[in-house]
C-alpha cells in the first residue's frame, strides 16, 4: 500500500470501484428494459429502487452502496510536514501519523 501511496498524490482521485460499476450496470438495464418495452402501450416496470435508484422526493442515482475510499481508508492519510504536526492532514483527519508519513511524529496532537 505504501508504493501505490506514493504513485497517487490525492486518495480522492482513486478510480471509481467495482461496486460503482455495478450500480451504473443495474441503471443501463433499468433503462434497456424501459427501452425494450417501449412498443407496448402499459408496460409493466419495476421499481427503480432494485436497479441503483434512490427516492427521496425525487429518483436519484445510488452512485455507490459502499463507504468513499477516502473515507473508508483515512489511515492511509499521509502528511509531508518536517517540523511540528500543527497543520497537517493527519491532525486534519484526527489520525496518528503513520510510517507513511515524513515527520515521523508519535500521535495525534490535541
């Protein structure tokens, strides 16, 4: 993990998952089968909610059902500070410093 830490600056810009992908899959069968339907003038549809749809007021797209990586992964919060941890992304994020990390600092400050 720390290779692939060093590779990508930014957690955030990790690419979008497996489960991503399936939820975008289970809305392109959603609409295929609105589409293959289409001719018959009732069709019969299925809610939306099996076929990553959320409805509030609105339907919207269930974009994940799993944690954000960012979120789910923050141990792999890495700061680059050489002095004090005053400022840094693992005092940011409430996290001790890790072997990750360049200032090698003993744990969370208050």
């Amino acid at each position: 993990m720390a290779l692939f830490c060093t590779s990508v600056k930014s957690i955030e810009r990790l690419p979008p998952t497996q489960d991503a992908l399936l939820q975008h899959v289970l809305r392109a069968i959603y609409q295929a089968g609105i589409w293959a339907t289409s001719d018959q003038p009732m069709p019969f549809l299925p809610s939306p909610d099996n076929f990553g749809w959320d409805k509030d007021q609105v339907w919207t797209p269930k974009w994940m059902t799993l944690l954000e990586v960012s979120k789910a992964c923050q141990e792999f919060i890495s700061c680059s500070c050489k002095g004090k941890c005053s400022r840094c992304k693992c005092v940011r994020a409430n996290l001790d410093c890790t072997s990750l990390c360049k200032c090698h600092c003993t744990g969370k400050l208050p």
